[in-house]
C-alpha cells in the first residue's frame, strides 16, 4: 500500500519536473532565436591613419636685457657741486667732464706744497755739492733727500684728491635721468649716473632648471618681447657664456647669450622671452578625438579586422604629449599605419564591432612645420 502511494508520488513529480524542464527549454530556445533575429551590436566612428612625422619642441623662460657696457658712476669724496656738465638721458663722449666738485682747498694745499718742492729741491741740490765735497755728513744728505720726496708726493697726494672730485665719462654712452644742480651738496660715494654704452650688441641672461635640457655655448635661442603683440620682431641670439656652478637653492643654470644689432630694441634690464628648441623627435600626431583619457590611463582604439574582414575596436596605451592646436602629440605607442578611431571612440570598448568612416587624413608635415616657423 505505501509502495504505490511512493510511486504515484514519484511519477508525479517526474512527469512535473519533465514538464518543467521542457518549458524552459522551449523559452532558452525562443530566447536564442530572438537573439539571432538582432545584429550584433557596433559602432560607427571616424579614422585617422597614423603617420610618423619629426618634431621639433620648444619652452619659454624669462631672460634680462644686459648692455654690454654700463657702469655705475660715483663720487669718491663728499663736496659741493661747482659744474653741472650733462643733462638727463645726454649722449656724452669718452672722456667728457661730466660734473665737478669744489676744489679751492686742495688747490691751495696744492700751491703750498708745489713751493715747498721748489725749497726742498734747491736745498737737495746744494746737499748733493756739499756731501760730494765732505762739507756735510750724509745724515743731513739723506734728510735733504727725504723732504725732497715728501714735497713730491704732497702734490701728488692733492692731485689725486683734485682728479678724484671730477667725475669723467670713461666711454661714449648716455647717461641716466639724474639731476643736479650747482652749489650741491653730495656725500662720498654717492650715485651720480648711470652711463650706458653704445655697443650695438646686447646681451641677455637668463636660467634653465636642472630638469630641462641644457646648452652648450655657441648653441642659438629666440629672443622677443615680452609683450604678447602679434607678428612683434623676433631674435637669433648666440649662448657665449654659462656659469661655472648651478645655483644651491633654485637648481637653475645662468646663461648669457649675445644678441647682434640688439640694442636698439632692447634696453638694460629690460625683460624678454626666450625660446629654447629641444632635440627633434619622430612622434605621431592625432586628432583630440583619438585621445580616450579615464582612471586606466590614456589609450587609444586601434582598428583591426578580424578573421571575416570585419573590424574590431582593440584598446592601446600610449603616451601622450602637448596639443598643437586640434592635434595630439602622441609620443610613444604608436608605429605609424596604424588606423585609429576618431570622432566616436569615446564609445568604443575592447573587441566592438566597428564600421569605421574613412575620411582623407590631415596634413601631419604641414602642421608641423608652421610650428616649428613660429618657433624659430
């Protein structure tokens, strides 16, 4: 009796999971050929064909203007201002007296001492008969000798300090916007002028860091204005010196460059842009669009055709650069021939089915080379 009740029940439940099974068979079976009924999924993108093209970078740093010959002028003695000889910003000339002060102490001084050489010089003179006759010992000899010498330098002494209280120009140059007048009083040591030269060749000092590329002397940068105007006149100038130690605390290197028929231009310490060029590279460019940036790096989608010539989206790494207008430096990665999707690759993922649009390439060469114009 319990033996037929287990089986009706086993039957049951056969007959129920059997029903079951062959339900969802039905459904799995539907499902696939509704699938079959859909294309696969794709996406359709704009191309760029990779090219391998040189490149040639460049950086700005901030340079000073130096002229080639300036010097501080100043007063070694304090006195009061008895000539005025130029005016502010005056051309003057090499050896022009620029300003004098008050002298009538030492001319006195000078006069004394001029007289007393006469004296010591006669009483020399009869010394030396006298000691070459053995009149007098050569003590008295030697003390003639002496006061000849001290009258000498006496005068000497007041010459310098005369001279010294004149300021010269020592070279042809102009002189700054300081003025003076007659009967002033000026301490030692005081700033009279700044005398600029008129070397048409200026210099211009400027500092690299340590991190970037450094230079040799006689290598070449651009010089130009600060001022950002367009189409402003640009420079050629040639490093001919470098400091002999880079600075402790900003790691930078001071180099000067000499820039030809620069002055007229350029004023000392002026402030300049200069361009130095780095070592031309071979690099892809690519249009923006190429470039996909996410929390795995940047990348790029390479176009590959598979086995039924189709093409597939495959995700590279590359290395990206600096943009030069509506490209991207791509500076490693890529080998050039590659087909890369553009405009659309934001969506693409790894092994989607592509329809890739072919459009004509831009002109790498051309893009580069007008760079490379407004750079040199």
């Amino acid at each position: 009796m319990h033996i037929k009740r287990w089986s009706i029940a086993l039957f049951i439940i056969t007959i129920t999971i059997g029903g079951l099974g062959f339900f969802k068979f039905q459904q799995i079976q539907a499902a696939i050929a509704m699938a079959e009924a859909f294309p696969e999924p794709s996406a359709a993108v704009n191309t760029h064909i990779a090219k391998v093209s040189e490149f040639q970078d460049s950086y700005q740093v901030t340079g000073q203007i130096v002229a080639k010959q300036m010097v501080g002028l100043q007063n070694e003695h304090a006195g009061i201002i008895t000539q005025v000889n130029f005016e502010p910003g005056q051309l003057v000339t090499e050896g022009e007296l620029l300003l004098s002060l008050n002298v009538s102490e030492e001319q006195a001084q000078l006069s004394s001492a001029k007289a007393s050489k006469v004296l010591a010089k006669q009483d020399f003179k009869r010394m030396t008969t006298l000691v070459a006759e053995n009149k007098v010992s050569q003590q008295e000899y030697d003390a003639a000798d002496a006061q000849l010498k001290i009258a000498q330098a006496n005068i000497a002494n007041l010459e310098s300090i005369i001279a010294k209280k004149q300021v010269i120009a020592p070279f042809t140059g102009t002189v700054g916007l300081e003025n003076y007048q007659k009967g002033q009083f000026i301490g030692a040591n005081s700033n009279i002028t700044t005398l600029i030269g008129q070397d048409k060749n200026i210099w211009v000092d400027f500092k690299l860091p340590q991190t970037q590329q450094q230079l040799t002397i006689g290598d070449t940068v651009v010089v130009n204005a600060i001022s950002n105007q367009t189409g402003a006149q640009q420079f050629t100038a040639k490093v001919i010196a470098k400091n002999s130690a880079m600075q402790a605390n900003s790691r930078h290197l001071t180099y000067r460059a000499e820039i030809a028929d620069g002055s007229q231009l350029f004023g000392h310490n002026e402030l300049v842009k200069v361009t130095i060029q780095l070592a031309a590279q071979n690099v892809v460019l690519l249009p923006n669009s190429a470039v996909v940036r996410d929390q795995f790096g940047t990348y790029v989608f390479l176009l590959n055709q598979d086995e039924q010539s189709n093409y597939r989206a495959k995700r590279l790494a590359v290395e990206a650069g600096e943009h030069v207008g509506e490209q991207q430096i791509i500076m490693s990665g890529l080998n050039g021939g590659e087909l890369i999707a553009t405009d659309g690759a934001f969506k693409l993922r790894e092994g989607l089915l592509v329809y890739p649009n072919i459009v004509p390439e831009n002109s790498l060469s051309a893009i580069l080379v007008s760079k490379g114009e407004g750079q040199g």
